[in-house]
C-alpha cells in the first residue's frame, strides 16, 4: 500500500462511473467535463497500479477492485453527506445556499409566490430551486427541502402535511357546454397512458364516455383538454389554476395524495429550511381552498 494515493475527487468519479455506467454520465451527475473524468479514472488506476474498469463500447464496466473501490467511496460519501446534513442542521444563520425541489406544474400555480416572498424577505440566501416530478434522494444532498405530492413523506423523512387534495374533472369552455346541453351524448377523455381507461365514476354517470387520447405527461394533457380534445381528470389546483379551462359535473370530485414539505431529520432544524417552511405552512394555510372540493 506504500505510495497509492487517492483523493477524494478520485473516488467520487470511480463511484459516479460505476453507478451511470459511462464517462458522459458520470460527468453529468459530478458536474465536470467528460475528459476530466477520464483523467481521474486514469489517474486512479495509475495510482493503485491496477484495472478499475474494462473500456467497453457500450460503456465502462468495472473490475472487482474497481467494485471495491465504489463500496468504499459509497460509504465515504454516507459520512459525509452525514456531517454535511448535521452541520446544516445547525445553521442558524438566514445565508448561503438552500436548494429545494417541488413538482414543476405546483412550482408554476403556487410556489412561486412562496419563492418570491423568501428571496425578499432572506436575500442573503442562495435559493436553487429543482422543478421535477422525480423524486430527488434528500438523503444524499440532492435538495435540502422537497415539496411532495404523496401519501406519506418516507420512512426516513420528516414531513409537514400542507394540504390534502381532490381531483375533479376539466375541460375546455366549448366541451364543457357540450356536455350541459346533452349531458347522456358520447363523451371523450382524454386519460394517462398507464390508466385502463375512463374513470369509473365518469362511466357510472354516463356509460357511452370513451378514451379519445392517452398522453403520458400532464401538461400535454392540459394542453389537450384546453385545446378541446377531450375532458381530463386532473388535481383541482391544476384545474382551477388553468387558463380556459372549467370544472365539468361528468363526476364527483374524489381525494388525492396530500402534498407534504419533507426533509432529512438532520436537515429540518436548520434556519434556513424551517423559514421557508414556516412560509409554505402559511401559504397552504391561506390558499388551502385552491385544492380542495
């Protein structure tokens, strides 16, 4: 073991290669250039005097010591995105870098406005703000505060409930007239790909409703409902937030996954995360009406 040496920059790329499977993505997830990857993985095996990955096409694939190095890192990482979590817990100050992630379509209807009242009321944080539907791993720093449509925040988080939520039915003005002047006729919806098909309350009130189009994506199926294609079941604050759109009684508004503020048990404490909490809380508190039947 006399003379190898392996920084920590070093070990985090062998980790990242072994997890993405390519130099690109692991350059992706690192946030470095593809060469510098390169260069590390390089440098390491030069270092150890050994192979850490077989250089496929397909990709990199890596050797036993290449998977010993990654098991090791990975618990060098558990560490420290340990302290990482601890020392921001204990951050009592209202400055530096505070990163949340929230669903985009939440972001654009409601958060912002939370997001706007924090940067003028704290503009000495750094706010980053992750828009995705995916849900971002709190535990190993990807975001400090998640904003989560869910039944629950997760075994190893602490969750505020903000809301609970209803869906209902939408659809654009000229359908949603349609169906009030002949409300037994043919209606189409318009329906996620994974879904079997009309809704069974919809079907209950009127059994000649078919699918006229699956959409795997949300927003395009707003765009489809505002477009006149169909009638889309939809969370109401997604509904009555929507430009030409209208609540359509083709079914009775029925309850959907609450939306919750969640993070790390180490992290919640933390100045920054528990203000812009405290914001979210009055805010749902204030608008709570905005989704709910």
């Amino acid at each position: 073991m006399h003379g190898m040496e392996l920084d920590w920059d070093d070990i985090k790329t062998i980790l990242a290669v072994v997890r993405d499977g390519t130099l690109r993505r692991a350059a992706q997830t690192l946030g470095v250039n593809y060469t510098t990857v390169a260069r590390r993985i390089t440098r390491a095996e030069t270092a150890l005097g050994q192979k850490l990955f077989e250089r496929l096409t397909e990709g990199y694939r890596p050797t036993e010591l290449g998977l010993l190095a990654a098991r090791h890192g990975e618990q060098m990482e558990q560490h420290q995105n340990a302290l990482l979590r601890q020392l921001q817990g204990r951050d009592e100050t209202l400055r530096g870098p505070l990163v949340i992630t929230a669903p985009q379509i939440l972001l654009n209807l409601h958060l912002v406005h939370v997001i706007d009242q924090f940067c003028s009321l704290h503009p000495e944080v750094e706010l980053s703000v992750n828009a995705a539907n995916d849900l971002v791993d709190l535990g190993r720093g990807r975001a400090d505060l998640a904003v989560r449509v869910s039944d629950s925040p997760g075994d190893a988080l602490t969750g505020l409930r903000l809301s609970d939520q209803h869906t209902a039915a939408f659809a654009s003005p000229e359908v949603a007239r349609r169906i009030a002047e002949a409300p037994d006729d043919p209606t189409g919806w318009i329906v996620y790909s994974q879904t079997k098909g009309v809704p069974a309350a919809a079907l209950a009130r009127n059994p000649r409703a078919f699918v006229r189009a699956r959409f795997d994506d949300m927003i395009a199926m707003i765009g489809a409902a505002q477009a006149g294609l169909g009638v889309v079941r939809m969370p109401m604050f997604i509904g009555r937030g929507t430009p030409d759109l209208v609540q359509v009684p083709v079914m009775e508004p029925s309850p959907y996954a609450p939306i919750w503020a969640v993070a790390h048990a180490d992290v919640w404490p933390g100045a920054k995360v528990s203000a812009f909490r405290a914001l979210l809380k009055a805010y749902f508190r204030e608008h709570g009406s905005a989704f709910r039947a």
